[in-house]
C-alpha cells in the first residue's frame, strides 16, 4: 500500500461510519412514525338503534398517529389464555349445575345459577371476542328467571343480553311467560353495558397484540340514551376514566351530537398518545435525529479530509528536485 493510499484509506472508513450511522437514522425516524394500533370494541353490536349510535361515535378520518382496528376483525386464539379458560370453565360448570337444577324443578335455584353463570362469564375478554356466547348466557337467565316468576329479573337479564347484541332472538322453546318479558325488554332497549376496568382492557391488549383499546357502549338508561367510552393504552399505569355523555331523542340534533362527539373522541385518542409518549420518551442520544446528524457531521469531516488530501497530494507532485 503506498503512501496516497494509506492515507485515503483511514478516510474511507470514516465514509462508510458516516453511511451507516445515516441509515441508522433513517430506520430509526421510520420506527418513530409507526402507528399505534388500538383494537375497538363496541357494544352492543347488531342492526337496532343503539348498536348504530354506538359505531357511529367512532373515529373515522384517518390519523397520522393511530389506527383503529375492529377486535372482531383480529383473529386470536384467546382460548391458550390462563384467565379467559378458566373464566370459561367456571361459567360452564355453574350452567350444567342450573341445568341440573332446572331437571328437578328447582327453577328458583336454576334460575340463580343462570345469573351466575352468566355473570361468571361477562368478565370483558368474552364480551369482546365472543359477544354472542354471553348473550347466550344471559337469555339463558332471562328466561330461567321468568319461569321461575322473578320477572324484574327477567327483564334485566334479557336488557342485558340485547346490551350485547342487539340481534339476539328469543329460543323457540322458552316458555310463552319468558317470551311476554323478551318483547318487554325489546320495547324498553338494551341495558349499557359498562366499560371493563383496566386489567381486562390490557389483558385485551395483549390477546389483540395492539397497543391500545378503546371501548365504546351504548344504550338505555333512566335518562334516556347513553353513551360511554374508555381508552387503555399498554405503556400507561393509568387509563381514561369512564366518559359518559347522553345522546338526544332526535333523528337531527342525534346526527350533529354523533359528529361532535367523535371529533372529541379523536381529539382525547391524540391527547393520549401525548402523554403515552412522554412516559417513554427515550434519551436524546438514543433519538433517530441524533444518528442522522452525527453521519452528517462524519460525512462532512470525511469529505474535508478527502479534499485537503488530495489537493496536498497535488502540490506533492508538482515539486521539482535538484
């Protein structure tokens, strides 16, 4: 290696520092501008009024910083999961117990196991994944507790069963006093079903592999038409309170309300996200920008050295010895 070389070479490394550390800023920027995903969840679902009030709250308009995913829409196996089996089981073995019971005409105590079997398996995970299964549940307990003449109850449990679908029907084989307090319960609406709390919502996060869920529920209460939201987000110890808000009676003033109140929705998700990044807010050092600018700087030094060499290289050559 004769003498240009050597010095040329060192230079070169240098060059190809300065590549690397652009790139890595490059994939680093990209990994910045990565949306989060959150997994929605709405109840009820179905064709009724207040299953389309309820998806009718959420974002559209696309967002630079987020994206919305149906959790109907993610394919998951949340059977594999500890809690959701064993949630399941229990649920499973308190209905045959109320079967049995029911079998020996002890329809009070049937019907008390059917509530709670129905309870037992209304813990949030199974409402989002399996909306319908606990509907079928709880028409179960409807109906075991209108037979057993406890009709308030009746009238709960099928309100809450059409808080999670709408579209549920009542079964052909329920008696005709089970099936008066159905068509009751259809007149007065479908009860709302509350948000879960925190750690059924990161428990969700994680079967949905998202960052983030947002539940939205609506239905009736004594004041009328309700609807409430709660966001989790993964990477925060605290989530968003239950945000309830009541929708007006009519078809005009509905429409304008439905507008506004997913403009607030978006704008609370985006707020959010703020402060979700500030509690992971990585050190200046570690920052795409800083990559970037340190390959600059190298480049531009490596690029000096590379003219000064050559150009004192030049005037090497052009000396004349005696």
């Amino acid at each position: 290696m004769n003498q240009g070389e050597r010095r040329i070479y060192p230079v070169f490394m240098i060059i190809l520092c300065a590549c690397l550390c652009l790139v890595e800023g490059v994939v680093r920027a990209g990994e910045n501008e990565e949306k989060t995903r959150i997994a929605v969840v709405v109840t009820p679902r179905g064709t009724e009024n207040e299953a389309a009030v309820a998806v009718s709250v959420v974002p559209e308009a696309p967002s630079e910083r987020y994206v919305l995913i149906p959790a109907s829409s993610i394919d998951v196996q949340a059977e594999g999961d500890a809690s959701y089996a064993a949630s399941a089981e229990k649920a499973q073995k308190t209905a045959e117990q109320a079967k049995r019971a029911a079998l020996e005409f002890n329809l009070v105590d049937a019907a008390g196991l059917w509530r709670r079997a129905s309870d037992e398996i209304n813990e949030g995970i199974t409402t989002a994944l399996d909306p319908g299964q606990v509907a079928g549940y709880m028409m179960q307990a409807g109906a075991a507790s209108a037979d057993a003449g406890e009709e308030d109850l009746a009238l709960e449990y099928f309100r809450r069963a059409l808080g999670i679908d709408t579209d549920t029907g009542a079964d052909a084989r329920i008696s005709p006093a089970a099936q008066v307090i159905f068509n009751m319960a259809r007149e007065k609406g479908p009860i709302q079903i509350q948000p879960p709390p925190d750690r059924v919502l990161k428990k969700l996060c994680s079967l949905l592999g998202v960052q983030g869920v947002l539940w939205i529920s609506s239905g009736r209460t004594d004041d009328g038409l309700s609807v409430s939201r709660r966001l989790v987000l993964s990477n925060q110890t605290e989530s968003s309170s239950v945000v309830t808000h009541n929708a007006p009676s009519g078809e005009s003033e509905l429409k304008e309300w439905t507008v506004g109140e997913r403009d607030q929705i978006a704008a609370f998700i985006s707020l959010s996200l703020g402060n979700g990044e500030k509690e992971t807010e990585t050190e200046w050092y570690e920052s795409w920008w800083f990559y970037t600018a340190l390959g600059t700087a190298v480049a531009a030094t490596a690029a000096g050295l590379v003219l000064g060499l050559t150009m004192g290289q030049e005037k090497v050559d052009v000396v004349v010895h005696h």
